[in-house]
C-alpha cells in the first residue's frame, strides 16, 4: 500500500526557534499535500494545501508567513513553524491524495512540543 | 460550507456488546464519506469509505457503514467490539472525487468496558 512518511515524528524546541517538518511519499507522486494540525483532544483542522511549484493555499485564519510549506517535489512537502511559540504546541499530520484511489494518504504526524 | 457532525464525544461499551458512532454531515453534492481511526498518538487509519453505489459499506476490522441521504447520517457500526477498538474516531466528508479536501468531525472517543 501507500506509504507517507513525516520527519521528524516528535520535536522539541524553545520558544521563537523555527523547526522543519517533512512529509514524503515514498511509493507515489503527488502533486498536492495537505497539511492539518490536531490540538489535543481535539479534531485535524486543515491548515493549508501545498501545491507543487507554486505557492500553498492557506485555510482562513492560518497565518501564512508563520507556517511556511514548500512543495519542491512530486514527492516532498516541508512545514517550517517559525518563531514557533507554545501555542503551536500541536499534532502536524499531512495527507496525500493519490489518483484512481479516492481518498487520502495520511502521514503518521509529527508532534511539536515548545517550551 | 461543507460540514461534519458528531454528536457523542466519548461513548463506553462493554467488551461484545455492539457499538454505533453517530455522524451527520452537511454538503450540497452527493458527498464523499469517510470513517477514520485514531489509536492515542498515532496517524489515522482509513476504516471506511463512501462514494456512491450500495450504501451500506463494509470496511476493515469488522466495521460498517451506512449512508442514508435522508437524514444526512452516515453512522458506523460493528456488531460485536473487542478492547482493541478503543480509540478515537473521525467521520469525514470529502470534497470532490478525488478526496482532495477533506473536512473531519470532531471525534468520538470509544471506550471499552472490561
């Protein structure tokens, strides 16, 4: 079956660092990605759609220059959280949906803890 | 706007007994309806899926769907749980065919008595 990865799957850091999230297909090209954010106990609420070789599409209320997403590749999406604060203390999970399949690929998360 | 509801935040059930998680949506078109599953700290599993056709859809570990355009529902079911289906639960609605955007359900977290 489909395979997605994300890296790293756990990060901490301090407060005002920036951090990279990595998502990748490893069996299927895409060439859109999206990405949600799960608070705790809570729902995935979709952050943004990245689109590859051209600017992501951010959801209403989704800071752009904050969640950075760069989609090089059919096969890579990154989400930078920069000067990342501990309200971005969140699950990050980033789908892929892939073509003839009708549904969506999900990474295993990535959980972004700042101190 | 497209949306999902899920109206039981957290149900208990015995271990054997038969367990139904409620989910109504909202959406203009025919909609595309999913069923996930969240085991603590881990990505989503994909239990069920509706696109069109038979609107009753069976899915993996036992579980099972039905679609009913009337009420807006697309409630899961398993007629016997097991304590490994403690988890969360999603209901999602999908945007076009291609599952492009899909909207979840805030969840309902399943419990298993001994």
């Amino acid at each position: 079956g489909a395979v997605v990865s994300q890296h790293p799957s756990r990060v901490i850091c301090k407060s005002g660092t920036s951090v990279k999230i990595e998502c990748r297909s490893l069996d299927f090209q895409a060439t859109t990605m999206f990405w949600y954010r799960q608070f705790p106990k809570q729902s995935l609420m979709l952050m943004a759609t990245s689109n590859e070789g051209s600017k992501a599409t951010y959801e209403q209320g989704v800071e752009k220059d904050k969640f950075l997403i760069n989609h090089a590749s059919l096969t890579l999406s990154t989400l930078t959280v920069t000067s990342a604060h501990p309200e971005d203390s969140s699950f990050y999970i980033c789908s892929l949906p892939r073509q003839g399949y009708n549904e969506q690929f999900f990474g295993p998360g990535t959980r972004l803890t700042v101190l | 706007a497209q949306s999902v509801t899920q109206p039981d935040i957290h149900i208990t059930v015995s271990e054997g007994a038969s367990l139904e998680l409620r989910c109504n949506y909202s959406y203009g078109a025919t909609p595309y309806l999913f069923w996930y599953v969240q085991s603590p700290g881990q990505g989503l599993q994909l239990l069920l899926k509706y696109f069109s056709g038979d609107t009753l859809v069976q899915g993996i570990k036992g579980f099972e769907a039905e679609f009913k355009r009337s009420q807006s529902s697309f409630n899961l079911r398993k007629p016997s749980v097991h304590w490994s289906d403690a988890a969360e639960y999603f209901c999602a609605v999908g945007e076009d065919s291609s599952a492009s955007k899909i909207i979840f359900g805030s969840g309902t977290r399943l419990s298993i008595r001994p």
